[in-house]
C-alpha cells in the first residue's frame, strides 16, 4: 500500500521567507521579506543557501528550541545535488536527510518526517525547502539574461525557503495521512509545460489516496496541488475525470494562486517553494478549509535528458491535514 496513517503527529510551526516578487503577489500573511534576489550574498545559489539556513534558524528562535531539541532535519531543493539544503545544513549541527522530488519535495519532506515519529524514535523533526528563480532557470533552462522567449504555457520559480517543525502531541495542524506517489510518464519532452508533465501524476496520486483510505473528494474542504499552473489545473481535473471517474469541484492549484495576473509569471508559479508558500501564507490564514489534501507535483527531469529528447517522468506525494 502506498498510503500511510499517522498517530498523533502534528505540524507545530512553520516560518517563511520570500523573494521580491512573492513579497508583493497575493499571498496573506509572509514572515520575511528579501530585497533583491542575492540577499546579501555574491552569487543566486549562495543566496538560496541563506535563505534555508535563516528560516531553520528563525523557526527555532520563535519557538524557543535549540539544535538539539530537533532529533532529524529534512529537505531539499533544485539545485545539483540539493546543494543548497547541503550548504544550509552544514552550519547547522543537526542530523540531515536530503532529499530531492523536485517541486514535490515538500510533501516529501513531512511523510518522511512524520514517519521516523510514528515509530516513536523522535520527537521532533524539522523539514524544509527553497526556490530560487535565477538559480533554477538556469538549471533547467536558460539564464534570464539569454533573453529565451518562454511560451504561455510555462511557469514561474518562485523565489522562497519554508521551515516546519513536525511533533508528537497537539499543533496547529494534524498531518493524518499520506500517499507516497509513483514515477508517471506520458510522454511529454517539453520542459516548457510542466502543467500537462505533472497533471496525470497528481491525478493518480489522488485516486489511489481516495482508494487506499476509502474516501470520496467530498471528505476534503480542499484539494490543493502544487504548482500545476493554471494550464496544468485544468489538465488535472480533465484527466482525474476521464482515466478514474473523479469529479473534482474543491481543488486550487498554488502555482495558479501565487501570483497576481499583472505580474506577468506565464502559466503560474513553480518550485518546492510554491505549494508551502501559498498553504500557509494564504490558505490557512482564510480559516476557510479544515480538512485540506495537499498534492506535491514534481517534473523529475534534467537539462541533459531534455536535450537528449527524453520524456519528462513526473512524481506527485499528497498529505492529508486537518487545520485544527
């Protein structure tokens, strides 16, 4: 079975920080806001490194913890070998697991989390995650100063690093259950469309969660994706309609929610930032939602492959929570 129950895990806390453009989109409420993208420092991925290394930080100050309160850190990001989590986590004398799901990293972040406390052997986990536009694009694409046209059917990164605090005992939010995707591939070869790469990994990753734990979609308030975009949302629900019978009516897509229409980012936002971005910085601040399943969407690809011509495998991870 790939989906999971959770006993008496809960999200306790969670700090973000975001770049330029995120600071003024339409997100809610934001814990700290970058002035330009190199934060101080001399290059974008050494930046993105500080960004980690200060919400990890912060968190543990607002909630009066030390390094050794937490027993495991989790995350990861975009870059070669998540080497800004690895930066981040070298100054921070705390066990660390990296990991990598692309854009789906968060969600994977908090099973992985949530499961080393169900088996009793922790108490407290810490997760966390970056974007960074200038350093991703030109990961994966082409720096901006290339001057690349982008079609309508891209997505933006979004520039931000989130921190939770996962534990035992009564939080903010239960994490009550979780579906460990399974690599999708369709096909798809365009790296300019990661909305139509990523939409039948969500699709499926819903079906077999509804399937495993024996629930309808009206037992969730909300089904929020990661960063599908606007395109890629309307290809979710038309898939999850077609190949499993789903009709879905309560779903938003936070790549689709993150930006305002006159900040001109394409199809919507994207990055592992994304999905905790928009979750806690505007859907919980609506105290709208109780019962909300997040789907993290990941393109599992590589500039190499795109250029060798390789279809695009796609991954999506869904945590059940209930926003007490």
């Amino acid at each position: 079975m790939a989906s999971l129950k959770f006993n008496n895990i809960y999200l306790k806390d969670w700090f973000t920080i975001t770049g330029p453009l995120e600071s003024n989109s339409r997100l809610k409420e934001i814990d700290l806001k970058m002035d330009d993208y190199y934060y101080g420092e001399k290059t974008f991925e050494k930046a993105e490194a500080k960004m980690q290394r200060v919400v990890i930080e912060r968190i543990l100050e607002k909630n009066h913890l030390s390094n050794n309160d937490i027993d495991i850190l989790v995350g990861g990001d975009l870059l070669d070998q998540i080497t800004a989590s690895n930066y981040a986590a070298m100054d921070i004398p705390i066990s660390f697991l990296g990991i990598y799901s692309a854009c789906a990293t968060f969600p994977e972040s908090l099973i992985i989390s949530s499961a080393f406390l169900n088996d009793k052997g922790m108490k407290k986990a810490l997760s966390v995650t970056s974007s960074h536009n200038l350093g991703a694009e030109r990961q994966f694409r082409y720096p901006i100063e290339y001057g690349a046209p982008r079609p309508h059917t891209a997505t933006f990164t979004s520039t931000a690093s989130i921190s939770t605090i996962i534990g035992e005992g009564e939080g903010k939010i239960k994490i009550e259950s979780a579906t460990i995707g399974k690599v999708t591939e369709m096909g798809i070869k365009d790296a300019n469309n990661m909305g139509a790469v990523m939409a039948p990994a969500a699709a499926r990753t819903l079906y077999e969660h509804l399937n495993d734990l024996k629930r309808n979609l009206d037992y969730y308030d909300l089904i929020l994706t990661g960063d599908l975009g606007c395109i890629g949302s309307n290809l979710f629900k038309e898939y999850a309609l077609k190949k499993y019978n789903l009709k879905i009516k309560n779903h938003l897509d936070a790549g689709c929610e993150l930006y305002l229409k006159s900040q001109e980012t394409y199809a919507g936002g994207s990055g592992p930032a994304c999905l905790p971005l928009v979750l806690f910085n505007k859907i919980i601040p609506l105290s709208k939602y109780k019962k909300i399943l997040i789907i993290g969407t990941g393109a599992l690809h590589s500039k190499t492959f795109v250029n060798q011509k390789s279809p695009i495998p796609a991954i999506a991870h869904a945590i059940s929570l209930e926003v007490l």
